[in-house]
C-alpha cells in the first residue's frame, strides 16, 4: 500500500530549540539553533524512512484561529513565542522550500487541520498514511492501516494501541476531550467528568450526539455518580458542542498544497545558499 508522511511540524521545532538553545546564529547574528536542530530532523527522517509523498504542517497564527473566534479561552494558557524564535520558525518553512518539500500552514485553521485535510485528500486516494506528532488531538485521524508516531523518541501506535490508551476508538477521541476536557488547550469540558467517565459514556452512546438525545439514560449507567454525571451533562449541553468544534478537526483546509510527492527538480545551489546563510 502507498503511504505518506505527515509532520506536525511545530513540536519539532520547539524541541530543538529547547535542546539547541542560544549557540548557533546566521551570518547576521540571528539565533537559528532550532533551524540546525530542526534540519536534522528532517534529513534522519528524509534518509531513513526515504517517505515519496510528505508534508509538513506548521502554525500561522493561534491568536486568530477559527477556535479562538468561537472559544476565546482556547490555548489562552500558551505563551506566546519569542521573536527569535518566529524568525527560526521561517528558516524552518524556507529549508523545506528548498529542499523540495511540501510545507503549508493557515491564517485561520491549525497545523492539525492542515494534516487532517492532507489525510482526508490521500485516504481518497487509497494511501495509508504515518502522522508524524506527539499530539493526541491527532489520534483521531488514524485509521486501520495508519500510525501515529513521535519520530524520534516512541515507537509507532497503530489503531488498537490508541484504543487501548484511551479506552475509545480514535474516531471518539474528539468527543472524548470534549468531555473530559483538554488542559494543554485549555478546554475545559463537563466538569466532574474525567477521561474515564467520558470513555463509558462514549462505550455506550457512541457519539456525543446520541448522548445528548438520552440524557434521561446516563443515570442508569451502572458506575458510582451516574445521576451526578447526568445532571452535569444536561446542564453543560451548549458548552459541550462548543467544545466538540474545537476538538474536532476541519479536514477542509482551502488554499495549500495537496500533492505531497517530492520535487526532484530543486535547485542545488539555492539549498547551499541558505546553508550558507545559517552557518550549517
């Protein structure tokens, strides 16, 4: 089966940030010490895995996100990144470029929206793809023959390992943190329910549309506080399918690229510029 590689980008910058700290710069003195780190990451991966089709997602802007626009709270609890670093993150989309790699990001939807757009156009196709991340917002997208993977660092989880994990399948992890909540974006689901609780209520609702339509039922459910969670979940309705749009990701990203396969046709010289450029 064909496969692609899609790389939430991000992450991998910011570790090597982290790792590379202050001691590389540019010819004009910028810090570009994620750049170097990030580059190495994409030539281990490039070189070992030799991926045909691939590409890499990156974040324009949380600030004006559609998720901000709906829940202003949304990822309030980031700081926001430092002006050398947004610099780097550049050098990181211009090596790319040069490299003959696929890079795109939005001024509204997120790199996850980015790589779930790519996934829905290459299962049309018949691909199976590795989504490159530590995330577990993208668990969601993974289907019997995909992994998702922290290159780098974790083995690849399939399909039944992520079930396994979260008690769900990776088509209700959305409707999972929508009710559980999800601390690193700052969503704060129904409160009182934790992960466990929203995983039985999703084992036997399915879906948080068909929980919303039994509320009357979850009292039944035969785990202690049953009622209590009843009375949560119908009092926080509203709250919740706001929380289920920010957790759910938008596979229609308009205006970026779709055909991931390489660019044989690169130009050797301008990939040496910019080497050059940041001392590489």
């Amino acid at each position: 089966m064909n496969r692609c590689w899609l790389v939430d980008s991000s992450i991998y910058v910011f570790r090597a940030w982290f790792q590379q700290g202050e001691e590389f710069v540019d010819v004009d003195g910028n810090s570009v010490g994620a750049v170097h780190g990030f580059i190495d990451f994409v030539d281990k991966l490039m070189r070992t895995e030799q991926p045909q089709h691939i590409g890499f997602a990156f974040d324009e802007s949380l600030s004006k996100s559609h998720r901000k626009n709906l829940y202003p709270d949304y990822k309030s609890n980031r700081r926001k990144a430092p002006d050398n670093l947004r610099y780097q993150f550049q050098c990181c989309r211009e090596y790319l470029r040069v490299s003959g790699l696929v890079e795109a990001a939005s001024n509204t939807y997120e790199a996850d929206d980015v790589i779930a757009t790519w996934a829905n156009h290459y299962r049309r196709k018949q691909f199976a793809y590795h989504v490159i991340s530590a995330d577990k917002d993208l668990a969601q997208l993974i289907g019997v023959q995909d992994t998702l993977w922290d290159y780098g660092r974790d083995q690849p989880i399939n399909e039944k390992k992520i079930t396994k994990q979260f008690k769900v399948r990776p088509d209700q992890i959305a409707d999972l943190l929508a009710l559980a909540g999800d601390k690193a974006d700052n969503i704060p689901g129904v409160p009182g329910v934790g992960m466990a609780t929203a995983a039985k209520l999703l084992i036997k609702f399915e879906t948080i549309s068909q929980l919303l339509t039994s509320i009357s039922d979850i009292g039944n459910m035969k785990f202690r506080g049953a009622k209590q969670i009843q009375e949560l979940v119908s009092k926080h309705q509203e709250a919740i399918l706001c929380y289920q749009q920010l957790t759910r990701l938008h596979a229609s990203v308009p205006d970026i690229a779709m055909d991931l396969q390489l660019n044989s046709e690169v130009s050797a010289k301008e990939k040496l510029l910019f080497l050059q450029r940041i001392n590489k």
